[in-house]
C-alpha cells in the first residue's frame, strides 16, 4: 500500500499487485490520465479476487468496448469531487458517481457496503488525489 501513497490514483492503482486485472481495464479504457488529472476522487477499486469472481462473459463484453460499456463500468465505481474516507461514507447513505448514477452506501457495524454489490474489505488507502477503498466484487450500474 506504501507504493500508492505518492502517485494519482491511475498510476498508483499499479503500483498494487492485487489491482492488476482493474489496471489493465482503465488502461484499456484509456482512463490512467483521466484519474490522474482529476483533483480529488473517491474509488471503489475492484480487486483481482473480485474480477476473478465475476461472470466472465459481462468483463469479457465490458473489455470488448473499452470506450463504452468498460468505460461505464469503471466510472460507476468512483466518485469525483471528493475523497471520502470511511467515516465520511458512514455519513453517507449515496454518492453521486462519475458515470451520474447514484451508488448507495449503507454501513453495519465496521462493514461498508456499495451499492448493494460489493463490501469494502480495505478501507482509506490514500493517493495522491483519491481516496481508495478496494471491495470485493465488481460492481454493475443499473441497467440504463
């Protein structure tokens, strides 16, 4: 987690051996420079176990459209503006996401849950302009 603390958050996401799988999916999108340049951001980074365990044929469509459904998918997990850390989205019952869905926050005891999809297993890993929780499933925005 130290390799993150001093990049954005696109570069930093590397620098993570259990990141590599979301890595591929931003550069692939073409999204590194986009996080990069954002001043603030809050993101909900899927983990390798988390890729792993979601339906092949969705990620193999998602990595098919990079500039569209990928695109999507990988906007519905952060949210710009604003680094929240845990106890900010305890306070919190949605955020508003990149893509411009609302993702809702609900927390139980020390358990965060994100849009009803995924948990946050590692909370508040800082960058230098994100706030990044890793969760453990990928999450897909309402069907639009």
């Amino acid at each position: 987690l130290e390799g993150m603390t001093d990049d954005p958050v696109g570069t930093a996401a590397s620098n993570n051996p259990v990141l590599t799988t979301l890595t591929q999916a931003v550069t692939a999108a073409n999204l590194v420079d986009t996080l990069n340049a954002a001043p603030a951001l809050t993101v909900f980074a899927a983990t390798d176990c988390a890729f792993a365990a979601a339906d092949p044929a969705t990620i193999e469509a998602a990595l098919a459209d990079p500039t569209g459904l990928l695109t999507t998918v990988l906007g519905f997990h952060v949210v710009p503006g604003e680094e929240l850390d845990a106890a900010a989205l305890a306070g919190e019952t949605s955020v508003m996401t990149l893509t411009g869905e609302e993702l809702s926050i609900s927390v139980s005891g020390d358990t965060v849950t994100v849009g009803d999809q995924a948990e946050v297993v590692v909370p508040d890993i800082q960058t230098a302009n994100a706030t990044v929780h890793l969760i453990d499933a990928v999450m897909l925005p309402p069907a639009g």
